[in-house]
C-alpha cells in the first residue's frame, strides 16, 4: 500500500503575495473610478459656471433686443462657436415662454446661428439627432423645413419621431405624406397619441388621411388614421370608412372604422355597420352596436333592445346606451321594470340621463 504524503503547491509566501496584489488591484480600480467621478464632477462644475457666465450676459442682451432697444448682432457677436449649443438653448427655453411677435424676434436672432448645427442631424449620438432637430423645429421650422421632414427616415425611431411631432406641431400640412409614411415605425407610441398628433395638422390634411385610409396597407397605420378623421370629425370620411369596412379588415380597423362612422357616418351607412352586429368578436360588436344608436333608424330598435341580452356585458352596456341614444327610452323603461338580470343596468342609464 503507498504511503507516501502529499506536496501543497502553495506555500504561505506565495499566497500572502496573492492576496496582497489582488487587494492592490483593487484599491487601484476604486481610486481610479474616485478619480474619474471626481474629473468628471469638476468639469460639469467648469462648464455650469461658463454658462452661466455666459447667460449673464445673453440674458439682458436678448431683453433689449426683443424689446429693440439694441440691433440683433450685438447679442450675436457674444457667441463664440464653441457656445453655439448652449446658446440655442438658452433661446429654446425663451422660444417656449413667448408667443407671437416676440417669439419671431427669438427665431430672428436664432436664424443666422442654426446653422452651425445642421451637421449634428449626421451625428453618430441619437440623442444629439434628436436635440438638433427638436432646436430646428423650435426656432427655425419655416427655413429648416425640408432637414426636419428628411429626420422622418433617420435610423433611430425616437429621432424619427421627435420629427414628426416638429412637423405636426407646426401645424404646416405640407409633409403628411411623409409623417404617413413612417406611422409603422411609432408601434411603441399609443394610438390615440398617433391620431391626436396629425389631427393637430388641422383639415387640410384629412384628404390625405382618407387616402391613406382607402389604400391597402398596414391596418394598425391605417387605424390611427381613421381615428385622426374622427378627431377631425370629418364628414367625407364615412364613405371611405364603409368602403373599407366591406372588405372584412383586420380587427383593430374594423374597429377604428366602427368609431369614425358613429362621429361621422349617416343613415347610408347603416348596413355595413349592421354586417358587425353578429361578430364574433365582443368589441366589433359592442362597437357596431353603439354605432346603430347613432346613424341607425327605427328597425335597429329591435336589435339593439335584444342585444342588451348579450351573454358579454360590454356588449349589453354598449346597447343599452345605443338604444337610449336612438330614442328607445320606452322599451328600457320597460327592461328596468322586468324580473329580468339586465333591468339594473336599464335603472342605471335612465338614472344616469335623468340626472
């Protein structure tokens, strides 16, 4: 049998110098780090008190200019190159406070410095693309335009957007093919957001909305674009609505279609919204429904008392509203007065419309 001992590879010595040189490696990172934090404080604390120095003296400048006590170029010549970021956002911040022919003296002194900052719309920094074209659209959207639209195809979906609330928040019409186009690239952005942001272009931009809404393609784009019509409240945009609706769309349109034709649609529109009332699908015909109440006639009373005995209760809800909204009063007098489970929800509309 071997007996023979065992060798420890590791003396004490050679140990001891293992920990003490990881302990020093260590100690090095956290100095370094202390260092780097400490650098990086020290500079912000330079730069905040260089701007601020530099506001001191913009600051009643551009006081005196507004109020055309002293010429534009005396402001401009206390701005070197190196400041010109800071400068306009100094003016950003007053841009935003002021309205009117005050805020046009702001993009006045702004337009011989934006410029300089045309080249950050090619930066490698998203965010420093997205600043310069929220700068751009804040003080000098009428000259830069045409750079701020062509931010809509920028790689960076964020930047893209900051684009295309510039340009609706411009309320100039002119670029909503292009703010179209891009819709597919804002599916993180809500839907009523969308809408609202080319509803704020006004009526003129509604012809290119129904034509967008009419043409085949993505049907969540072409959702927010009914809802913007129905923001818009649109009357030619309930024919393209039952136009599309024939077609048995994808069932976030059909939707959206079913809610612009209860804002805008007409008793010719009644039948295709009929076609929805035995969906399958709750909130199609929930919508359907509520639809009837408004452009329905006489013969969808019928329908609509029968659906509040829906098995899903948005369903029953929507129809009851509907058929209160179309003037049967009488027959939910009459569900409220039954033995039947819907004659609560009957008591509470005529309740909610008394009151």
């Amino acid at each position: 049998m071997w007996s023979g001992g065992t060798s420890n590879p590791w003396t004490s010595g050679q140990l001891f110098d293992i920990v003490l040189w990881t302990t020093l490696g260590i100690v090095a990172v956290v100095v370094y780090l202390a260092g780097a934090a400490f650098a990086m404080r020290f500079r912000n604390v330079i730069r905040a008190r260089k701007y601020s120095a530099f506001e001191a003296i913009w600051e009643p400048l551009l006081l005196d200019v507004v109020s055309d006590s002293r010429p534009v170029a005396d402001l401009l010549e206390t701005v070197p190159a190196s400041s010109t970021r800071h400068f306009l956002k100094f003016l950003v911040r007053y841009a935003r406070l002021l309205a009117g022919s005050d805020r046009r003296i702001i993009g006045a002194i702004a337009a011989p410095v934006l410029p300089r900052i045309l080249g950050d719309l090619e930066s490698r920094s998203s965010s420093r693309r997205a600043l310069a074209v929220q700068t751009l659209a804040t003080l000098g959207i009428e000259d830069h335009g045409a750079r701020i639209a062509g931010a809509l195809d920028d790689p960076s979906a964020l930047v893209s957007m900051v684009a295309a609330r510039s340009l609706a928040g411009s309320h100039d019409p002119q670029y909503i093919g292009e703010v179209l186009s891009n819709l597919h690239r804002y599916t993180e952005w809500n839907s009523r957001f969308l809408a609202s942001m080319l509803a704020s272009l006004g009526m003129e931009v509604a012809p290119a909305l129904r034509a967008f809404l009419g043409t085949e393609g993505n049907p969540i784009d072409r959702a927010v674009a009914a809802e913007a019509l129905g923001l818009l409240t649109d009357p030619a945009a309930g024919e393209t609505a039952a136009q599309v609706l024939h077609t048995g769309p994808h069932k976030e349109l059909a939707a959206a279609l079913l809610r612009l034709l209860r804002t805008v649609g007409g008793p010719e529109h009644a039948a295709v919204v009929r076609d929805y009332v035995p969906s399958r699908d709750f909130a199609l015909r929930a919508m359907a429904l509520n639809a009837l109440g408004t452009i329905g006639d006489a013969s969808d009373m019928e329908v609509l008392e029968q659906a509040i005995y829906d098995t899903d209760p948005w369903v029953a809800i929507n129809a009851a509203r509907a058929l209160l909204e179309a003037g049967g009063d009488d027959r939910l007098e009459l569900i409220a007065r039954s033995d039947s489970p819907q004659a609560v929800l009957a008591q509470e509309l005529i309740e909610g419309r008394a009151a």
